[in-house]
C-alpha cells in the first residue's frame, strides 16, 4: 500500500493514541529509512534514541535468525542461559549487581518504583518537574508533566516533584516516609535538559544521608547514547537502581532494572514478575546490540560526533537569533528555538531528514550511534537552509 491508503484506513482500525507523521515507514538500511512510497529519508529520531546501530545491522539480523531457530520464548519458571549470559555484562558495565528483565522502558520504571518501597517499607517516591518516566499509571504519576497525567485521575498516591535542579526544594520535600528519588541525567522528553555534576553528587549524598534510594532513569541516555555506555558516568554517579530499555537491542523491545545486590533483595519470589521480559530472544538480541557497541567502537563515535555536531550547530546559533540553545551529551542533542518547531520537523521531512520536536520548541536530535560525519554535515547544509527559509 502507498502512504495515503494507509494514513486514510488508520482510523478505521488503530486508536487514535499519536499525532503522527503523514509517512508510513516501509524498510530501513543503516542511518536510512524508506517510505511506502519508496522516498528516502536520513533519519535522525532513530526510533526515539532506540535504534543504537541503525536498520537492519548485520550482527541484530545474525542475532534474530539464529537464537529464533532455537527457541524464542519460555517461561521465566524456566532457567534460561541468555538471560545470565546478558545480566553478566549489564553488571560488568554498571556498579549494580542483580537485574531483573522487562519489555520497556515504563514497565522498568513500575517494577523500580515497587522495588523501592518494598526494600524500603517507606511509601513516597520524588520525582523532577519536567521529567518523563513512562505510561503506566505509576510512571505517568512519577513523570512530572501534568499533561500526560491530568486525564487519569484519580492518580496513585504517594507521589512528589521537585524544580530538576533545586537543591532547596528537594530537601524541603523529603520526610520520613520518603523511599526514593528518581531522575534523569537529561530530561530528553522533557526538552533535552541536562543536569550539572553538583546537583548530581549533591543528590547522591542526600539519599545516603537520608537512607533513600537514588533511581537514574536511563531508559533513553543509556547505551552509548550520550557518549558514554549510560549517563551516570559523566558525573560518577552510583545509584541503587538504574532502569533502561530503547537502546538496549537495537530495536528489539527490552527493559530492565539493574540494582545493587543489598536492594535487589528486596523482591522475592512472587513480590514481581512478566510474561514476556527476558525471553531467550530478547537477551541473545540484546547481547548482540551491547556487544556491537563495544567492540565497534560506537561509545567513542556517540562522543566525538557528538562534540562535532554541536559545534556545528553552535554556528548556526550564532547566525540565527531564534536558536536560544544547543544542548546535550553524545548523540543526545537538543537545540532550543523561541518558537515552536514542529514546522521545521515538517520541512525537514520534506526534504528527506527525519527528526523530532519535544517540549513544543526543543528539536530532538538522536540519531543512530553509527552515523557518520558526512551525514552531519548533510543535515546541517539542510537544517541552514530551512533556519533561513523561516527566519
């Protein structure tokens, strides 16, 4: 089918749950994908900081065909080698020991929050203003944007947000009943905004103070995805858990939760569970897309093109008063207009880029850790000639 009969038969059949945009997407190869009307696009979204090592890369494929001829599911009642094999180097990469595996990046967050009060017995979680966390109805109470939440009330109780960033306030907030603090290093749906180490290391003595748990949402800056394999180790950050999911098996739908051995104590048999997290083809998927991160490099290429990219956007800052900021780590960028930018995520799709804007006026740029420099520069010639077609 083209384009336009399935944008005219969506309706009919799939709730109507996303503001889409007017291209059906057929096929993908690298940092490229195609359109059912067979255009080409550079894509620089990468299914929202998911796709790590772009479309259809060979050792995700090998991955996919090879565990699929053995076995793709069973039961968690079950042992399964792959899930070991996975949890072994999540732990060799992260100071936490004990993983429990999920299918996305909300469900992670759920089982941390339950996690967290059970480990604990205290019942509040604070959470940031501006944070995303997820849309389960725990996690959309911890995220703290009152438009995704508001329609669902009555909300879950035992729920807090503080300014991300102010100190003063998080500590008026806690009390006795406080069991953790959850965050992100960068806010990425929140507009891409980036904490200070201060805050961080202030917030990690806080928790240790007060025997509160810290929680790092790296569902979307985990992976390589800011330069390095999670975002804690740009502030030398040790939380009790870190939950992750996107980039985790390139494309796959995976989460999980990784805590320290002492707090991952806290769930015993029957306290948690899921169908489907941690098949066999999940982990030997995930294995793969870690691997391929490692052994291509791709940590080092999020940092360095990363760096690149936001000087050369800095240039265009410089040359347009409308670009308030360029922000971000690695391949986790943000540029900051004062007006909305969903005009320009229009325009660029038209000439064959994809991208996102979040928090009405941030563009979202994450693109694939494989990128190379030749494609930055393309999508810089063209987001100039789109900056001054608007200016």
């Amino acid at each position: 089918m083209k384009n336009e009969e399935i944008m005219e038969n969506y309706p009919k059949y799939i709730m109507n749950t996303y503001s889409r945009q007017p291209i059906a997407i057929s096929h993908g190869k690298g940092v490229k994908v195609w359109d059912n009307n067979g255009k080409e696009y550079l894509d620089f979204f990468a299914g929202i900081a998911v796709n790590n090592l772009g479309h259809a890369h060979q050792n995700i494929l090998k991955a996919l065909k090879e565990q699929s001829e053995k076995i793709i599911h069973c039961s968690n009642i079950y042992y399964n080698e792959n899930q070991l094999e996975l949890a072994k180097l999540l732990t060799q990469l992260i100071p936490n020991t004990k993983v429990f595996f999920a299918n996305s990046g909300a469900e992670a967050n759920e089982g941390a929050i339950k996690l967290a009060r059970k480990y604990t017995k205290k019942t509040e979680i604070i959470s940031a203003k501006n944070s995303f966390h997820g849309r389960t109805l725990a996690a959309v109470t911890a995220t703290g944007q009152l438009k995704y939440s508001e329609p669902f009330k009555p909300l879950p109780s035992g729920f807090k947000h503080v300014k991300f960033g102010d100190l003063d306030e998080l500590k008026e907030t806690i009390n006795s009943e406080t069991a953790a603090i959850i965050l992100e290093v960068i806010q990425g749906e929140g507009g891409v905004v980036t904490g200070d180490e201060s805050y961080f290391k202030e917030v990690e003595k806080i928790c240790k103070e007060n025997n509160i748990l810290l929680i790092l949402d790296e569902v979307q800056t985990g992976f390589g995805r800011c330069g390095k394999m999670f975002a804690s180790e740009l502030f030398d950050l040790k939380p009790d858990i870190t939950t992750v999911a996107k980039g985790i098996a390139g494309g796959f739908p995976m989460g999980a939760i990784i805590a320290n051995e002492k707090v991952a104590e806290g769930f015993q048999p029957g306290d948690h569970g899921t169908t489907f997290g941690g098949t066999p083809l999940a982990c030997a998927v995930a294995f793969a897309s870690i691997n391929t991160i490692i052994t291509e490099n791709l940590i080092e290429n999020s940092q360095k093109l990363g760096n690149y990219f936001k000087t050369e956007l800095l240039k265009l800052k410089d040359k347009y008063n409308f670009i308030k900021d360029v922000r971000g780590y690695g391949l986790m960028i943000g540029v900051k207009l004062a007006t909305n930018c969903s005009e320009i995520v229009d325009k660029a799709r038209e000439r064959g880029f994809l991208i996102n804007c979040t928090a009405n006026n941030v563009i979202r740029l994450v693109p694939p850790l494989i990128i190379k420099k030749e494609d930055i520069d393309i999508f810089i010639s063209m987001i100039d000639e789109v900056f001054q077609e608007i200016n």
